[in-house]
C-alpha cells in the first residue's frame, strides 16, 4: 500500500477545513448530478408523451422542473466553493505562518523570503482549492458513469460502446495528470527562487544603485525567467494536448453511440423517445471538459500542497512549560555547540558563566561565532550540543512567555513590528500593553522609560503623532531604528542580550545608552557582542571567541597584552 505523502495529507486536512461550505457543495453537486443524470430520461419520456408512444402529459413538465434544479445548484455550488476555498485558504495560511514562526531560526533561513511569501501568497491559494477540486472532480465523475448505466438499461450494446471510449479517454487524461504534476510544480519552484532573488534585490536597492549594476541585478533576478517560460508552456501545451484528445474522441463516440441507438430504432428495441434519452446520454458522458477542468485545478492544488507541505514538514521546537524562579539573571552555557547543516562546526564546546547583574562583551573576528552564541543564549535557536541556563533553568524548559518576559534582545539591524512607533516598543510587553491606550497609564509609562533609556524619546516627541505616528510615516535613521529597537528590548525583567545593537550610534550616545543599560531596575545581566574596543572596556569581562571556540574570558585591560586580541578591533586586521 502507497503510503500519503505529506501534500496528500495536507490535501485531505484542507478539503476538511472547508468546513461546511465543503458539506453544502457535496449535497448541491450530488443533486446537480442527478438532475443532470434524470434530464436525459425525462425529456425522452416527454417526447414518447408528445408523439403518443407512451408516458404522461406530465413529464414535459418534469423536464423543466429539473431544468430550474440545475440552475439553482450550480448557483449554489459557485457559493459553496468560493466560500469553502477562501475558508480554507485562511486556515492553511494562518497554519504555515503559526509554524514558521515556531520553527528554529536557522529552519526559516533555508528559504528566501521572497520564495516563502510565493508559498504563503500563491500557493496557498491554489492549496486552498482542493476541497472544491475534489468534490467536483468526483462528482464530474457521475455523469459519465450514469450515463453508462442508463444506456446499458436502455440498451446493453449502447452502454458497452459508450464504456469502450470513456476508457480510453480515462487512459488519455491518466497522462495528462502525471505530467502537468511535473510541469506545474517546476513552475512553481521557479516562480519561488525568482520571488527569493527579487526581494533580495529590493532590500539592496541602495547598493545596486550606488554600484551601478542595475542591469546586472535585472539578468541575475530574471535568470530563470526562460525555465519559468517552458514549465509554463508545458503545462499549456499539456491542457491543450488533452483538450484536443477529449474533443476529438468526445463527438466520435457520440456519434458511435447515435449509429448503434438509430440502429436498434430501426429494430423496435428503442421508441424515439428512448433514442432521443440516449443522445443525451451519449452527450452528458462524452462531454468530460468540466472533467478536465477539475483535474487541472487538482493538479493544481496537489502541487501547491507539495510547496507548502515542506516547510511545514520541519519539526517546531519544543515550548517548556516552566516558570523561572527568583533570581537576577545568571547565564551559563555548559558545553554549547552549533553545526552548520554540512557539519562545519559554528561553535565547539563553549563553557561561559555570566554573573548575574555583569556585563559580558562578545568579541572576535567575522565568522568566529558571535551572532550565533548571542541567538542560543536567549534560544532564538536551540545548541546542537549542550545546553544553555538562566538562573538555573534550561532555556528548554521555560514557557515562551517566561523567556522573553525574562530576556530582550536587540539586534544591528532591527526590524520594528507594528502599526506605531508605540507598537513597535512594546513589542515585547502582554498584548495589551502593546497598544496605545487612550491616557497616561503604566504601560504608555513602561514604554515610554524604555524609549528614554534607549535615548529614542526625544526623537519619537517630533514625530507628527508621537508614539502613535504609524512606522510607514517614520522619517528615521539608521542609528534612530536602532535605538527603537533597543528600547523594544529594555523591558526585559533578567537579561539583556545586544548583538551589536550601537554599531550605528554616535560614541556619546553609545555612552549614554550604556549607562542606562548599567542603571537598569534590578541590575539586569548584559551579553553585548561588540566590535568597538571602547565597549569591551567598558564590560566587567570579555568573551574572546575565535573559530568558534572560547578562547579566552577576562577583563578587557588584561587580554589588550596579547596582540592577537588587539588585532581583533584593528581596522585592517592586523595587531597594533
């Protein structure tokens, strides 16, 4: 037995998700079936009425009656579907963003940004789709076959010949389903990596244009630009080949079956109005356009599933449940390592005690691990390796409202969240303390000392609207973003880890953003990776990576003996 793959999985989650919308479709479409399947018979029973071969006066009303049913269904099974799409688009969406965000660090990074916005965008739209797809694709299905069974009532031999060519139309659509799987999902894996390159391109602007390599820039993004063009036209030659196939064979074996049933009329085994059900007949089950259409939108949705089910294929890390209790801020890290996914070591066997209360300076060449030991201190990403304590608590084992309650991090480049500069501060606070509230209440004071101790707020005062001035009418600096997001991560209760947080800060307002770090309520534990030599000085110790090994922890004074530490902070690289 083949086992789901996790797009047919997915796919199955999504047909349920339309909830019932999927249920209203499956009923109107059955009774649109069966309308569509007693039409053919009813108007053959109102013609043998009309030419007095037999039936009731009735039928020809019968017969319209079943008309206004298929009006009113397909009415209905257009609602149906949009509604049950757009429901499950909504949920599949909500499902892929919910586990990227709960995913390792490190596991969102494989892909580009661009590509994950095509699968959350684009695919999942057409992911969405599959509830839709497969109810109409298998109720598609009835027609052909009922007619084969009304056919063989009417007449066996009609029946074996309509039989005979749904076959082989069945083995000329099996075809058209394998390869425009192939087809389609290349061009949708393409339609990804130009996606990534784009929005790569846009994020550096600036330096393309300050190069002068706009043209360069445009080749390399549209580079895959011809194999997006030939998945495309595969798919369209592939939907055309197999709409010829159908119309072709469609009308031969309509014709196949009009020869047999004016055969048998000649005989008396058929009335006229029997032959006249049974060109209907012949017509429904030939005519397998909407068939087709449906399987295209399956493919579709399959692949489509296919891109999404990938990510989401990633395992989330694990979320502890634990509480930290009373402390000030201890960080130990006991045999911390991180590999690449290659195996290159990133760390190896790093052993480094942070006092509570101390201020720690990260420090080392590009490469030799900084970033990454700033990341798995506050478990932006777990160790390969052994583990990481605040307080005695494995970060692994604290609820995720209890880490970052307790750690705030702050980046070189932040990226601020929200709709208000406000918003964008208390980031980190409960949520409704994240919004601004109509008066002077402790969170607009919580985020308001925070902006302070960030030396943001007076910047933030000659906005049009203060803390309320929405981001995207912002005028701000590098160095002002910076401070934005160094005062998103002031809150913090126990640690505060800065990833070169002040490269962009002029050295008095470095200063004076140290010594409110310094001042913070309760004496809050500082891990600062830094390239300035001024800001290892000012630490009470010094983390000295170099190859992603711990090299040395002392005060700054006492390593600035060894040259190779002071090479560290040389422009050039070389000691001084």
């Amino acid at each position: 037995m083949r086992t789901p793959t996790g797009s047919d999985r997915l796919l199955r989650r999504v047909v349920r998700d339309g909830g019932g919308w999927t249920v209203l479709l499956v009923a109107v479409a059955l009774v649109g079936a069966a309308a569509e399947l007693a039409l053919p018979a009813a108007l053959g029973l109102a013609v043998d009425a009309t030419v007095g071969a037999r039936g009731s006066a009735w039928w020809p009303a019968v017969a319209c009656a079943l008309i206004a049913v298929l009006v009113v269904t397909d009415i209905l099974a257009d609602v149906a579907s949009g509604y049950g799409a757009a429901r499950a688009t909504g949920r599949l969406r909500r499902r892929l963003l919910r586990h990227l965000f709960a995913c390792d660090v490190r596991t969102v990074r494989r892909y580009p940004v661009g590509d994950l916005v095509g699968r959350l965008v684009g695919q999942a739209a057409d992911a969405g789709q599959a509830g839709t797809a497969v109810v109409l694709g298998i109720v598609a299905l009835l027609p052909p076959v009922g007619s084969v069974v009304a056919l063989t009532l009417l007449e066996p031999l009609l029946g074996v010949t309509l039989l005979g060519g749904l076959v082989l139309l069945a083995v000329l659509m099996r075809a058209f389903v394998t390869d425009a799987s192939a087809a389609v999902g290349g061009y949708q894996r393409v339609l990804g990596t130009i996606a990534g390159r784009l929005l790569e391109a846009l994020g550096g602007a600036r330096t393309i244009a300050a190069a002068a390599t706009v043209d360069r820039e445009r080749d390399r993004v549209l580079a895959a630009l011809p194999e997006l063009r030939g998945y495309g036209q595969l798919s369209w030659r592939l939907l055309a080949r197999a709409s010829a196939r159908t119309a072709a064979v469609g009308p031969l074996l309509q014709v196949a079956v009009v020869a047999v049933g004016g055969y048998a009329l000649t005989l008396g085994w058929l009335t006229p109005g029997q032959l006249v059900a049974a060109v209907q007949y012949a017509a429904l089950g030939a005519g397998l356009g909407a068939v087709l259409a449906t399987l295209n939108r399956l493919v579709r949705s399959r692949a489509a599933a296919g891109r999404i089910a990938e990510p989401l294929a990633h395992p989330v890390r694990p979320e502890g449940t634990e509480a930290l209790p009373s402390g000030r801020g201890e960080l130990r890290l006991r045999g911390v390592g991180v590999r690449t996914e290659d195996g290159r070591p990133v760390l190896d066997g790093i052993d480094l005690t942070v006092p509570a209360g101390a201020t720690v300076a990260v420090v080392g060449r590009s490469g030799a691990g900084k970033s990454t030991l700033a990341a798995v201190a506050g478990r932006l990403h777990d160790p390969d390796a052994g583990e990481v304590l605040l307080d005695g608590v494995p970060l692994r084992r604290l609820s995720p409202a209890a880490l970052r309650r307790a750690v705030g991090h702050a980046f070189d480049r932040p990226v601020l969240v929200g709709e208000t500069v406000h918003e964008a501060i208390g980031l980190a606070l409960p949520a409704d303390s994240a919004r601004p509230p109509d008066g002077d209440t402790p969170a607009t004071a919580r985020v308001l000392a925070a902006a302070r101790a960030a030396q943001v707020a007076d910047v933030v005062a000659r906005l049009p609207e203060g803390f309320r001035t929405p981001l995207a009418d912002a005028p701000l600096s590098g160095g002002e973003a910076q401070r934005l997001g160094l005062a998103r991560a002031f809150p913090a209760e126990r640690l505060l880890i800065l990833d070169d947080a002040t490269s962009s800060l002029d050295t008095a307002t470095e200063h004076r953003i140290s010594r409110a770090v310094a001042a913070g309520a309760g004496g809050r534990t500082r891990l600062v990776v830094t390239h300035r030599a001024t800001t290892a000085a000012a630490a009470d110790l010094v983390a000295w990576l170099d190859g992603g090994r711990l090299r040395a922890v002392a005060p700054h004074r006492r390593l600035w003996a060894d040259p190779d530490y002071r090479a560290v902070f040389a422009p050039d690289g070389e000691p001084r």
